[in-house]
C-alpha cells in the first residue's frame, strides 16, 4: 500500500505540479499551507511552519515531506523566517522518520563565471543567497549528522503552462498575448536558463524514490544549450503568431518602480542574475535518470496556448 507523501507549502506552481505528479501515481498525498482544501484522494492540513508544533503535526505519519513552500519576499522576512522553517521542518522530520526533499533555488551562489552544477561553491553576492546558503547547509549539516534523510533540488528561473508568477510568464509571453512588447530585465544578450514547472515536479518525485538519490544536491531537468532573452521572447512570439516585439528594462528604471512596489524593490540585489550569464546545468540529473526535459521551443509554445 501506497504512503503518504506531503507537500509542505502546496498553494505555488510547485506544488500543484507535484500534487497532479504523485496523484497521477497513485501516491496518497498530504497538502500543507496556510491555505488548502482537500480534493479527490487528497488529504490537507493547514499549518503555519514557523510553528514548531504545527510543522510536527503536518509531518505525521508521512513517508517523505517535500518542503516547496515560499515566503513573502522580503529580506528581512526571509532572514528572520527561513532559518526557523527549515529547524521545525528538520526537527519535524526527525521525530516523524520522514525523509525530506527541499526544492531550492541558485541564490547561494552568487554570480558563476561559467555553468552553475551541484559542485559550484557558495558565494552568494545579496542577502537572500546568504540566506538560502545557511538553511542548505543547515539542512546538510543534520543529513551528515544522521538526523534524517534528505536532499536538495535545485531549480533555475522557472515557467510553466500554469506559473502565473514566473516573470517569463508575466512579463514574455502574457503581454504579447495582450498585443503589447515584452519586457525583459537588464541585458537580452546573455543567455537565462529555464526550468519548466512539469520537468521540476517530476524530476523532485523521481529523486524521492531513489534510493541513492538521498544526502546530495541534484540540479532538476533543464533544457540545453540556454536562451538569450531576445530569442526567448522570439520563441514565445512565433508561438502566439505575434511579432517579436520587447523592451529591456534598465536599473534605473527599476530603482524608480521599486520606490512603489516593496517586492519589486526586494528583487533589486538580484538583478546580476539578468545582467551576467545564467547558465544551469543539470546534467548529472539527465545522465542518471536518462531524462530529456522540455525543450524550450515546446514549453514557450504550450505555455502561450494558454493565453490564446
């Protein structure tokens, strides 16, 4: 009989792609958000993992948890909280015997001269990558130690069919739809790299049930080689059947906006990620699963069929 796996933070583009992944394998499957409703064959409970008590109570009974939660995104929210999230989600864990998959993103290292893979060394270069430094060593830290079992998926920029969220979405292929030029950030020249949301969702379940997956950092499936802005925004245009019209949007320009937008003015410390190369290589993920991801092609013209 199948157990039960929990996806803790499931209300993101994560999560509801990992939910639609291990259901559709038949795994019983334990939404945890500060906002859920049970579905078909879906249990949910509401916790707030800032909470200890109520980060236990999520983690009960489950066979692995997937932490994909995310948080307001401020700095100092993201200083003060994630650190605690991650304690109660390890302590949680230990107690329970659940072993945990933390989706993660690339902020710890910093600007990469080069390919960014599991072996690039942390050197983060704003507050938030300090921050995802400290709780992925604090969570590899207890993994050396034994207090649980775990592992690290790391994705780049994502976008997806439904990732309402994701600037390529809201920025790229939403306002060509709309018949208006799509913006991209600092340089167009400099090639991004994109994780498509389905390819992450699996790649995290296929991690979880492998056996020699656990205590390691994994890059999740990533199409090869990446794409500079303007040829993402010429994909996404010859999708839509629309010109390949965009604008690049400056620092200046951003500094002025984030005087009234406080997340818009959080993002600012990661504009080097738009500026420089942002190249993600996952390929010791595609050599060990023999996994081919969605090519960009194909995932700019299934996320545009949405918005026709």
């Amino acid at each position: 009989m199948a157990t039960t796996q929990a996806i803790l933070g499931a209300g993101g583009a994560i999560g509801t792609e990992l939910a639609r992944e291990l259901t559709a394998q038949g795994t019983p499957v334990r939404l945890v958000g500060r906002s859920v409703r049970p579905g078909a064959g879906v249990e949910a409970v509401v916790a707030d993992l800032t909470d200890p008590s109520q980060a236990q109570a999520a983690v009960a009974g489950v066979q692995v948890a997937y932490l994909v939660a995310g948080l307001p995104y401020r700095t100092a929210v993201w200083e003060e909280a994630w650190p605690r999230v991650m304690r109660n989600v390890i302590e949680a864990c230990r107690r329970a015997g659940a072993r945990l998959v933390f989706f993660d993103n690339v902020y710890m290292y910093g600007r990469v001269e080069g390919p960014m893979t599991e072996a690039t060394p942390y050197q983060p270069c704003s507050r938030k990558g300090e921050v995802r430094a400290r709780i992925a060593t604090q969570l590899m830290e207890a993994t050396k130690r034994g207090e649980l079992q775990a592992l690290i998926a790391r994705s780049a920029d994502f976008y997806g069919p439904e990732c309402r969220t994701s600037v390529v979405n809201l920025l790229v292929v939403d306002r060509l739809a709309k018949g208006a030029p799509a913006l991209w950030m600092m340089n167009d020249s400099v090639p991004h790299s994109l994780t498509w949301t389905p390819d992450a969702a699996r790649g995290v379940a296929l991690l979880a049930s492998r056996a020699d997956a656990w205590g390691q950092v994994w890059h999740l499936p990533t199409a090869a080689p990446a794409l500079t802005g303007r040829e993402i925004v010429a994909a996404a245009a010859q999708a839509l059947g629309v010109p390949a019209r965009h604008r690049t949007v400056g620092r200046g320009l951003l500094r002025v906006l984030g005087l009234f937008n406080a997340d818009l003015r959080a993002s600012l410390e990661m504009l080097y990620q738009n500026e420089f190369p942002y190249v993600f290589d996952a390929t010791k993920f595609h050599a060990a699963f023999n996994y081919t991801p969605m090519s960009y092609a194909e995932g700019l013209a299934l996320a545009a069929s949405r918005r026709r």
